[in-house]
C-alpha cells in the first residue's frame, strides 16, 4: 500500500518476522516429555524437566485459565500451545520474563494440549526447563466478562491500564513488558453495575488496545489508541451482544438504493480475512465494516466508496451467494472476492485526481460492468500508479446481477485514520436493491420464569418453506444444546404464535435461542434470551445499575403485602417501598449517590437474594 509507513510500523514487521522464525527450531519437535498430566485447578503444577524441542501433554477443562511459564529456565526458551487433535497454535510467547517465556491461555476444549518448549539456538537439546502450571478455575457468577488487553510491541503498558468497577468495587489491570496480550476473566450476575474506564498515561498508545466480550459478543471494544477516562457504563443482562459490524456474522443489512456513511475505529473480534479469501486485500485486518446486500432487480450495479479526506481505503465483494443466505451461513468467506481493490491512496489520486475507488465507474473501470463469473482486482500498490490508461487505480468493473442474488461487501481503512467515507451505488439497465429476505420474519421472543419452569413465547409475521423451530438452551451463551422441537406453519402470511415449556431448567442463569430450520435444510438462529432461574429465591432486577434514577425494578418475587427495602452499606434501611406487580418504576431522588443493598421482604422477612445497585451522582 503506501510507500511511507513509521519506524515502529517497520520495527513491528520485523519483530513478527523474527518470532515467526524463532519457534519450532530444534530437530526433536514434538517429542513427548513424559506421560499427560492433569494439572491441580485451582493450584500449581510442576514439570520438572522438559528439553528444548519437547512438549508436555496437558489434560485441560474448557473455561479454565492457564499459565504456562519455563521463567525458571537456563536457556533462551519460547512456548507454543497446540490442540493435541492437530489445528494451529493455540497461543504463542517468547522472551516475557527475560529469555525465558510464559504464556496465558483460557481453555476453549475439554481435552488434552501440547505444551511444546523451544530452544532457541539448539546448540543442545538435551537441557531441561522447569514447566510451571498454574490453573486457575472460572469465577463465580451469572455469567462471565472476559478481559483482553493487547500491547502490539509487547513493550508494556507502563502506567496505562484498564479499571473495571462492579457495584462499586474497582479492580484495575496492566499488561507486564514482554506480553502481546493478556486475558482475565470476570464474574458478574444480573443486575450488576459495571462501569469501564481507561488511564492513558502510559507512553505509546497506539500500540495499546483492550476489548471487554460476553458468550462472542462484544461489550466494548476500545479500538486504538483507547481514549482515557470513562468508556462504559451498563447493566449486567448475561445476554451476548449481537456481533459488530466490523465481524462479518454483523454483517449490516445494505436495503434501498441509497447511500450511505460509515467511521469506525476497530477490526472487530473475529479474525474473518485470511490467505485463503482475501483476494488483493492484505490478510491482516483493518479498521472495516461488513455489509450484506441483495438486488431486488436484475441490471447493472457499481459503487464509489469516497473518503472524507485524503485517506486510503480498500474493499472487496464476494458472491453470489442463493437467495435468502444470511451472514450465518456464509461468514467467513469461503474463497476469493469477485471484485476488490487495493491501491494506495496517493496512487488511486495520482491515476484520477480523487481518493474515491469503487466498481463501474465509465471512465476508470472499462469494461464498466462485466459478469460476476469474470473476477476482477486491483492489488496493493506503492503511492505512484503502475496502471497504464484505460486502466486506473482504484477501479474495477461493475457486477451484472440477477434478483435475489446476496453479495458481502467488506470496506476498510488500510490507514486506520477513522476518517469515515460516503458510499453511493451506480444502478443501471433496471437494477435496484432491497434488503435480504429471510425464510422467517420473527415478531417477537421472550422468556420468562413460571412455576412449571421457564416458558418460551414467540410469534412470526410471515414464514417461507419454514419446517421447524429446534429450541437450544446454554449455562453460559456459548454452548448450546437440544432441548425440543416445534413445528412451523411451512409458508404463511399471518400472524402465527409459539409456545415452549422447558420444565428443567438450571439453577441460575438459563440462555435460549431458536434454530429455525427450513424445509430444504437451511437454518438460521434467534437472538438470545436469558432467565435467571432460582425459584423462590430469586433477586430482584434493578435498571439501570448503575443510574441515577428513578430505578425500574423486576421481581417474580411481588405481591400484597410484600416491600422493596433498601439498605447502604452500614445496614440500615433508607427506603421501602411496597411492590405488589413484577414491575415498578421507584424514585429514589432522597438517595445519595452510593451502593446499596436490596432484597423484596414479606411481613415475616427476606422472600428474596439481595442485589447491589448503584445510585450515580450528578455528572
């Protein structure tokens, strides 16, 4: 791309080329050290000898954390982590503590792991490092936070850091000098009170970046360099958020011809471009967005993806996809776009007079429309234009599309400016755009605690080749499982109404989705739904947590005669308030700013667990 980058961008290029080269050197690789272990959890495990170039064979247990360390090591040592089914590595260090390494991992499987120790010159591989375990088990609570700090030069954060504080209790964490990145996990219930702040201080920032994900779905996402003081201030549901934008699962529906603006300042969560599909693009991400769209009419389409400034921007299309496909059953994709562009910013303006690029343009892009069959690209340039007239950097040709057609289109900011851009679409010889239709148009989904257990209620406005309703329940929003199964209506154009009884739900925090098969096989899933199950017992909900008021409180808990007490922190009750209906809006106006205790009491005591909420003073 552009010709002129910084010395820390070179210093980082030749750091990951250095690490690239350092793993895997010695000649007896993946030789077993030893029989598997399982480590103690929570505690420390010791491996006493493991030579440069041999692996230990871990037993591990999904959600638990790891630490694999060889500090106490008399060789330059490097640690890689492999599923011990095959796949690539699953985490990686070299030189965190000295010369020496540790690597900290969150189990994704319940099997076993190949802890493999390098040495890094192999003058002999036959010297033992000390391998150090240490397993620390999921914290408690109704779902779980997970932390992720990144530091691109592993130079360390300094005084930077990330302060996360839950009903009023702040805990604040740092990435040490010689880690790329450092994961922790948090334990937090519905209802809590969270409030997320940065301290900027630290030299580098740009090297600095931290992202706070629920069951995949992102909380926040600080992009980089993170802006310092208060970033987030929220509520505790344990329902995952639905993917970004800047993911291809969320992917924005593109409907209507009309154009459109865009800024964003991050590369989303999961790792969607690869060597395999990412065409002229390079495969590391930047800051980008995907989107889905769909012709509602066959004819011409082209598009023009202007900058608000002088800024670098590359893009890509892949398709056609069959009609009525959804992000979630063609995310990543699968191979090469069919059209894409990725010259440099100077070299695009050079070879037009505009930063603009896009497809079907009449004059840059001849042939101005082609077939999709026919892929096209225009691969990264310096800041000077190879390209020879009629042929100009930044352009490609046009799509000739046909109806129902479903196309991803990803743009992104190679520069990572966050300077936005405007985007308008070239539509000709009939063609127009509508949003991607789904085999189902959900109404609505809710799920709720009853005596007999938790009940599932759902209503669809329309269906189309609709076979059934597979109901999936989680203990924690990312594994799911079978738990019934309702049939569909097939094809319909009213209203139509569903019912699940689950008469087994688990204590505690239950999650359920609806997978919507088709008759043909296709299937797509709902968005979440979460119940906090504990019969007789159950907290009351308090929203927002933290606010300032007045508070809407929800409590199965309700009734005649029953009260809602608060109490601060030194026991004593400041107010009570009846609460006869699941739901009631209470002022808390004579409230100082501060947490509090509060639990739903009958005349003869406590009918409820107690929940902390915050009041927030005024800004």
């Amino acid at each position: 791309m552009a010709a002129m980058r910084s010395t820390r961008i070179w210093n980082l290029v030749l750091f990951a080329c250095a690490a690239l080269a350092g793993r895997a050197q010695c000649p007896n690789d993946n030789a077993l050290t030893g029989t598997a272990i399982t480590p103690t959890c929570p505690g420390t495990t010791n491996v006493p000898c493991v030579q440069g170039g041999q692996y230990a064979l871990v037993n591990v247990v999904a959600g638990n954390t790891y630490t694999f360390s060889t500090c106490g090591a008399g060789f330059d040592t490097q640690i890689t982590l492999y599923n011990n089914t095959g796949g690539g590595s699953l985490g990686f260090n070299d030189d965190a503590c000295g010369l020496q390494s540790t690597v900290t991992w969150i189990a994704t499987f319940t099997g076993q792991l190949r802890v493999l120790v390098d040495q890094y010159y192999c003058a002999t591989n036959a010297t033992c490092a000390p391998l150090q375990i240490v397993c620390v088990a999921p914290p408690v609570g109704d779902c779980i936070y997970t932390l992720t700090m990144y530091d691109s030069f592993s130079d360390g954060w300094g005084t930077s850091s990330v302060t996360v504080t839950i009903n009023g209790v702040p805990t604040t964490y740092t990435v040490p000098v010689g880690l790329p990145s450092v994961t922790v996990q948090i334990g937090v219930d519905i209802g809590d009170g969270v409030i997320i702040s940065y301290n900027a201080s630290g030299a580098f920032q740009t090297d600095n970046s931290y992202i706070v994900t629920l069951g995949g779905g992102t909380i926040f996402n600080s992009g980089s360099p993170p802006v310092g003081g208060v970033v987030y201030v929220g509520s505790v549901t344990c329902i995952p958020p639905p993917p970004a934008p800047e993911d291809c699962l969320g992917a924005v529906t593109i409907c209507s011809n009309v154009a459109f603006s865009n800024n964003t300042n991050n590369t989303g969560n999961i790792v969607d471009i690869s060597a395999a599909n990412s065409g002229c693009l390079d495969i590391v991400e930047y800051q980008g967005t995907w989107y889905v769209f769909s012709p509602s009419a066959a004819g011409d389409l082209g598009l023009t993806i202007g900058p608000l400034g002088p800024d670098d921007y590359d893009w890509a299309v892949w398709g056609p996809y069959p009609p009525g496909s959804t992000p979630s059953s063609i995310c990543p994709p699968a191979g090469p776009p069919i059209r894409c562009a990725a010259s440099s910013g100077p070299a695009t303006f050079g070879s037009t007079g505009s930063y603009a690029t896009g497809m079907g343009h009449p004059v840059y892009s001849p042939p101005q429309f082609a077939p999709t069959s026919v892929s096209y690209g225009i691969p990264a340039t310096l800041n000077v234009c190879p390209l020879v007239p009629p042929q100009y950097c930044g352009w490609v040709p046009g799509m000739q599309v046909a109806v129902g057609q479903v196309y991803l289109l990803y743009i992104s900011n190679w520069s990572q400016s966050s300077t936005g851009f405007n985007m308008n679409w070239t539509l000709q010889n009939g063609a127009s755009l509508d949003c991607t239709v789904l085999p189902i148009e959900l109404l609505s989904l809710h799920a709720r605690a009853v005596p007999e257990g938790v009940l599932l209620e759902w209503s669809t406005s329309s269906e189309a080749g609709n076979d059934r309703f597979e109901v999936e329940r989680s203990a924690d929003g990312a594994h799911f499982e079978h738990i019934g199964t309702v049939p569909g209506a097939g094809n319909s154009f009213q209203t139509q109404h569903y019912a699940h009884l689950d008469p087994a739900p688990r204590l505690g925090s239950n999650y359920y989705r609806l997978r919507q098969v088709d008759v043909d096989g296709g299937y797509t899933y709902s968005p979440v739904r979460v119940v906090h199950y504990m019969p007789g017992a159950a907290r009351p909900l308090l929203l927002p947590n933290p606010g300032p008021g007045p508070v809407e409180v929800r409590s199965d808990q309700a009734g005649p005669g029953r009260t809602l007490r608060f109490h601060d922190m030194g026991g004593r009750e400041v107010l009570s308030v009846a609460i006869e209906d699941p739901v009631l809006t209470v002022d808390v106006a004579a409230l100082a700013a501060g947490p509090y205790a509060v639990r739903v009491w009958s005349p003869v005591g406590p009918v409820s667990s107690p929940v902390l909420w915050v009041k927030q003073g005024p800004h």
